[in-house]
C-alpha cells in the first residue's frame, strides 16, 4: 500500500515537471519566433521615398568662392551691399561685420592650422547670396577681397545663371534686387512728375520730383539744390504723418514712416551742386485730417528744409510699369 502511494506521488511530480517544461518550451518558441522576426526585417536604406526622390545636379549648385584665412591675419571681404546674415560652419572660424561698416566682413582662424575644410555663407540686403569653401594657409595671398557687383559687370561672370534673389521680411513679396533696379531707373530717368511740392530756404531749395508705386511698395524721388557755397551736412531725412491742426505747432500724435531702402543716399551736398536720392517706404495712404509731412534736417546747422504732402498727391503715384527698368 505505500508502495503504491509513493508511486503515484512521483507520477505526479514528473507529470507536473512535463508539464513545466512544456510550458518552458512553447515560451522559448515564441521568444525564438520573435527574434527570427526581427532579424528577417530588412535594414534601412535612409531612402525614407523608396527612390522616388530627384537627385541634385550640378546646374542646382551655387558654386563656392575658394576662401583662404589664418590665425595670425585678418582677411576682409567687401560686399556690394549692407550684411544681413552670416553663416559659420564650424567653430574653427571667427566672422564680425567691421566696427563703424554694413558691407564688410572680417573673417579669420579661430584655431591654428586647422586641418579640416569649412564653409561661410553670407546674405546682403539686395537678396544676393555668397558661399565660401573656407581652408586654413600660413600666409593668405587675398586678404582683402572685394565681392563685385553683378549687375554692375555681367550677370553670366559673377553668379550661377539659376540663381534667385533672397526676398527680405520688411519688402513683402518684393524681390530686393527688383526695388534695387527701380530705384536705379528712377534716378537716371529724372523725371519731374511732381512740380509744387517742396520748400526753400537759406540758398537750399528741397523738392519732391516723383512719387511711384509697385507691388506694395512706394518710391520718393527727392532734389536737394545748395545754391550757397557752403556744403549742407545732412543730419537725417523723416518722414511722418501728423495732424493738420497740430502739424506747425508740436510733434504730439506723429507716425513716423521708416524708409525700407535708400539709393544714393548722402549725407554731404558741396556748395553749388545738386544732388538727388531715391527712398522706398512701405505702402500707406493718409487720412482727410492728416498730412505726409517730410523733414530734412541739417547737421549742426540751421537750414532745415520741411514740406507736407497730401493724400491726393499720394494716390496720384506713378505705377512703376510705365518705366524702363534697365
């Protein structure tokens, strides 16, 4: 009677064992199952459009200036325009705009004898864009680099056939090098659209010749004719929209309208010469109680110039297509 107790005691403990090892055995399976899975997945490619992708041909490329600078020397590079981006692409370079300038770049090692090829890439305000494959030498032979103007010396010669203007916040869907040209042709055009506004004082006479319009933007043709023989400094020129009521009094309730761009924008008119500059401001229009009033102010001196427009003079602005931008 034990005998058979005892034997169907180790039955069961070697059919619950079976059991164990059966239950063992089928997680081991899909354990093995999952990792057969895994590994039959393919590896990527990095091809995240399965080929469905155009590849970049050299007719795309910007083609880079060849750069050279060092640890010891400072090269300079001048730009046709004012800097509005630079770019750095590693920290073996150090790039500044020059203390006082708009358009020229300071650009040296940050390092000695860096071994490893960088790149600076550099915006100006007309939408121009500049590269540069930046090496490390001794002794640069170009340190002082002057970036033409293409418009000035063929297209074809200074920059790739396919390249397009960088458009800027402030100018809308104007292109920069578009408001450049208009304002090029509006100066060696010089009509006088505009014969009754301005004013004259102290042997300076300060007249508005034209006002244009294009695409959102307006454009002020200005003389300034200095009849004396003393040169007139320009401090700054304003332009702002005040009360009527209050205009020849006080300065309270102004808005100031901030020129966008400037063509030939002096600050020095010798005695007997005249000069004229061309400014493009964002599009406005001026209330029935208000008044465009334009001020230009002489530095350390008392010959300031100042005029009102109204807004019938303002609607009446030339529609840019009827000139001849070249």
């Amino acid at each position: 009677m034990f005998n058979e107790l005892r034997i169907k005691s180790m039955k069961r403990i070697f059919l619950m064992l079976a059991l164990a090892v059966s239950v063992f055995a089928a997680n081991a399976q899909e354990v093995a199952n999952d990792t057969t899975t895994v590994i039959e997945t393919k590896p990527t490619t990095g091809d995240y459009y399965q080929g469905f992708t155009r590849p970049l041909t050299f007719d795309r490329m910007i083609p880079p200036y060849a750069l050279e600078v060092t640890f010891s020397k400072t090269v300079h590079i001048i730009f046709p325009s004012a800097i509005r981006y630079v770019d750095l692409g590693s920290a073996d370079l150090l790039a500044a705009k020059a203390d006082g300038t708009e358009n020229v770049l300071r650009v040296k090692a940050a390092l000695r004898d860096f071994s490893r090829e960088s790149n600076l890439s550099v915006i100006t305000e007309d939408g121009a864009y500049y590269t540069f494959n930046v090496k490390y030498a001794d002794e640069p032979v170009k340190l002082s680099v002057e970036m033409t103007d293409f418009l000035h010396d063929g297209e074809a010669v200074n920059r790739p056939n396919n390249a397009l203007a960088v458009y800027m916040q402030e100018l809308g869907q104007e292109s920069p090098l578009l408001v450049k040209l208009i304002m090029q042709s509006i100066y060696k055009n010089n009509d006088r659209e505009i014969k009754h506004l301005g004013s004259k004082r102290f042997g300076i006479q300060h007249t508005l010749k034209g006002v244009y319009t294009h695409n959102g933007l307006l454009y002020f043709h200005l003389q300034l004719k200095n009849s004396s023989n003393v040169p007139f400094n320009i401090d700054f020129i304003t332009f702002k929209i005040v009360d009527k009521k209050v205009a020849k009094r006080t300065a309270i309730q102004e808005q100031v309208i901030w020129p966008l761009r400037a063509y030939n924008n002096l600050m020095v008119i010798g005695g007997k010469r005249t000069e004229r500059m061309v400014f493009t401001l964002p599009k406005f229009t001026i209330p029935d109680d208000k008044m465009l009033v334009i001020e230009l102010n002489e530095q350390e001196g008392g010959r300031h110039q100042r005029f009102t427009v109204d807004n019938a003079d303002l609607v009446r602005a030339k529609v840019i297509n009827e000139l001849k931008v070249k």
